[in-house]
C-alpha cells in the first residue's frame, strides 16, 4: 500500500524516533509499505517519520541504475557504528522536499548496524551512494534533514519555497 509522504516543513520531520522493540506483522507491514510508497516516488530512500510513523525504521535501495538488480533493506533501529575520515559529496534530494537539491558533505564509508525483520542482527560496511542514501535516512530518525547541514539563508530559503508548495498543494 502506497504510503502519503510528510512534506517539510512539518514537526513529525524534526522529531526523534522511538526504538523497535520486537518484530511483528504490523512492522513487515509497515516495512513492506514503505518500499513501495518508496520505488513509486520513485526515491532510493524513506525513513518510517516520513510517514508519519515515529520509529526507529528506514528502507534503502540504491541499485537504481538502468540493469541493476533491486536490493531492498529494510533496517529497523540503523546506527552507524564507525565512520571514514575521507569524506565525499553528493547532490541531495528528499521525497520530503520535492525538487529541493542541494550538496552535503559526509564520511565516505560508514559500518551500519540494524536489525532485519527476521530479528536478526545485522552489519555491513557501506560506501559511496549507499552510505550517504543510509546516513540521510538515519538523521531522519533524530529529526534531522540533509537541509539542516546547509547555510541559514540557504535552509531558509528552501523551508520558504516548500512552505509555498504547501499552500498551492491546500488550496489544490
Ligand atoms: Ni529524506
């Protein structure tokens, strides 16, 4: 089931999540929810807060090139444990913020930990766009947005246009 998608600003987005405490239907559900409501955006990343549901959950797939085989993770209470000095840059987008890019600088490769759906633990080393897409969605869950590592005016002025967006989309 597609999913409506929280547009900033909105105080859902700055809010920190609550842990998963146990694997159940409703969280496979809600897994299974967002990946959909995610390749339809179509995004390679969502964060459970985007929808409105305040836990410690976010679904990733950067295999978007024309050809590549889909890789779908669904990680529920992500954590980077260890982070590259080397750092890189890439140009961000948020399906909270249509058409709102800007560039961000962070560590290069990032060791996350999660827990599956299975319950099982989880750990792998990621790099490139995959650990940019997967540190953007874990700052969702403290409350955080790619737009927040910008300079003020910057940020403001993307807050003002979304603000507008949202008025037209209302009044739509
Ligand atoms: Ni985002």
């Amino acid at each position: 089931m597609k999913l409506p998608i929280i547009l900033h600003p909105d105080p859902r987005l700055k809010t920190s999540c609550t842990p998963v405490a146990d694997v159940s239907d409703a969280l496979r559900k809600l897994g299974a929810d967002m990946l959909e409501t995610m390749y339809l955006a179509p995004g390679i990343g969502l964060a459970a807060p985007q929808v409105g549901i305040m836990s410690r959950v976010v679904v990733v797939d950067c295999m978007n090139g024309e050809g590549d085989t889909p890789r779908p993770i669904v990680m529920l209470n992500p954590e980077v444990v260890s982070r590259s000095d080397e750092t890189s840059v890439y140009e961000e987008g948020c399906l909270s913020l249509p058409d709102q890019f800007a560039d961000v600088t962070r560590p290069a490769e990032v060791e996350v930990a999660w827990m599956d759906l299975d319950g099982k633990a989880n750990s792998e080393v990621f790099r490139g766009l995959w650990a940019t897409c997967i540190q953007h969605e874990i700052d969702h869950l403290d409350g955080k947005l790619f737009i927040d590592y910008l300079k003020p005016l910057k940020r403001q002025l993307i807050t003002r246009k979304m603000k507008k967006m949202k008025r037209e989309l209302a009044r739509a």
